[in-house]
C-alpha cells in the first residue's frame, strides 16, 4: 500500500511538472510594423516599445506565454501571418470587413478617429481647402482608403511607413498627412513634428476605418484568438490596461 502512494505520489507530481512546462513552453511570435509611435516602435537598442508592446506584454502574461516581437513592413504583414512567419499581427489594425476576408481579429484593443496635419505655415482651416493639394499617407492603410473616398480633390502620395510622409511634409514635399490621431497628436508635439499642426480629427467611417484596432490571428485559429479576447477582457476588469493606457494617454483610448 506504501509503495503503491509512492507511486501515485510520484506520478502526480510528473503531471504536474509536465503541465507546468507545457504552459512555460507556450511560445508565440508577434508581428508588429514597428514605424508607428506612440504604438510600437524600436528604440535605439532595438527594444520594441509602445502602447500595443505593452498590451502584447500584458496580454502574454496573464495567457502564461513566452512572446517574441519580430518587425515586418505593414505592406506584407498579413501574408506573413499567412505564411506562419508569426502568430498574431499587433500592430494598430483596424478590423475591417476587407481584412475579416484575410485573417480573423480579436476583440478591439483601442478605437480613435483619423484626422490630419499640415505644415504650420499653411493656410487651409478645412478639409476642403485642401483641393487641388497632395496630401501624404502609409500604404495600405484605412487612412489612405479613407482619403481616397473622402477627400477625392486632393492628390494621393503613399508611402511604406509614417516615417516617411513625416519627412516629406516636413520638407514640403506634401501639403498634408492623414494618420490616426493619436499617431498625429504625439507628432506634432514632438521635436520632429514642429514643422506641424493638427487641421482637424475627421469622422469615422465605420465601413472604412472599422471597428477599432485589434489583433489579427490566422483564419479558423479560433483558439487563439478566443485565448487572446480572455486576456483582453481580464486586463481590461483588474486595471492593467488603464494603467498602461495612462503611461501614454490623458484620454480613455479604448473609445465607444
């Protein structure tokens, strides 16, 4: 009888062991256009920072994962998703009808509205002053779809990351921007954005800019992604979410 607790002791404690490093070995990789601040973005040892890394931290915690964060060009983003390069795109994408066609998101992480920048100097006080002017925007985006349909007087310049129309409006090269407000707001009021101000935040186009951003996972991996909206919600109830809301934001970012 001893020896039969023993082994049943044994055998347990072998389970336990076993579930405690499956769980540790719960390794998923992250996508992110890291090109996009205050939501993620690299410092320069290379450390991926921003509200969405601090989501993807937290959301990896209480799922008891062990995350990586690799960088890929928003361009190819859902076609490397695809092609199981990761797991999960974080990286500020709007959950659109178009992309529901591709992957399968998560509940929202945050919903903010489009708006647009120009140079200080410049002399337009509406959208519509804006006809007959080029007006810069990251490729593939909802703000590029949003331009297209909304502001179809204006010239249309894309550009692979928001790095890049920054320096052009910058130098002049481009009359305005259109971006997430967010993205624009944290620009203009930084050293690299002074040559810069907010013309107006525009009104969401539910068709166009969706429902908010969230995460992508590869179509059909429902357990993932119902994984990932219990993490959502959890750090939503205990706190952990204003609390990282709060390091980059004076305003409920998560929205309506």
């Amino acid at each position: 009888m001893a020896l039969s607790r023993k082994i049943a002791t044994a055998a347990a404690l072998a389970l336990t062991l076993f579930a405690g490093a499956s769980q540790a070995a719960d390794k998923l990789v992250i996508g992110t256009d890291s090109t996009y601040p205050p939501f993620e973005y690299l410092d320069a040892s290379g450390q991926f920072l921003g509200f969405d890394m601090d989501i993807g931290r937290a959301l990896c915690a209480q799922m008891k994962a062990d995350c990586t964060f690799v960088s890929q060009e928003w361009d190819g983003i859902i076609p490397a998703l695809q092609a199981k390069k990761f797991d999960m795109i974080l990286s500020s994408m709007s959950i659109t009808d178009e992309r529901k066609k591709l992957v399968d998101f998560t509940d929202k992480i945050y919903n903010t509205p489009p708006a647009i920048a120009v140079p200080k100097d410049s002399t337009a006080k509406t959208p519509d002053d804006l006809k007959g002017k080029t007006i810069g925007a990251q490729t593939s985006t909802t703000h590029a779809n949003y331009a297209e349909k909304h502001l179809p007087d204006t010239k249309l310049k894309l550009y692979p990351t928001s790095d890049e129309y920054k320096l052009d409006v910058a130098a002049g090269r481009v009359d305005a921007v259109i971006d997430d407000v967010v993205v624009l707001t944290q620009w203009v009021k930084s050293k690299d954005g002074d040559c810069c101000k907010i013309l107006t935040v525009l009104p969401t186009d539910k068709v166009i800019n969706g429902e908010g951003a969230g995460i992508a996972v590869r179509k059909g991996d429902d357990a993932l992604r119902e994984k990932i909206n219990k993490a959502i919600a959890a750090i939503r109830a205990d706190g952990t979410y204003k609390k990282i809301q709060d390091k980059y934001f004076d305003f409920d970012v998560y929205g309506k």
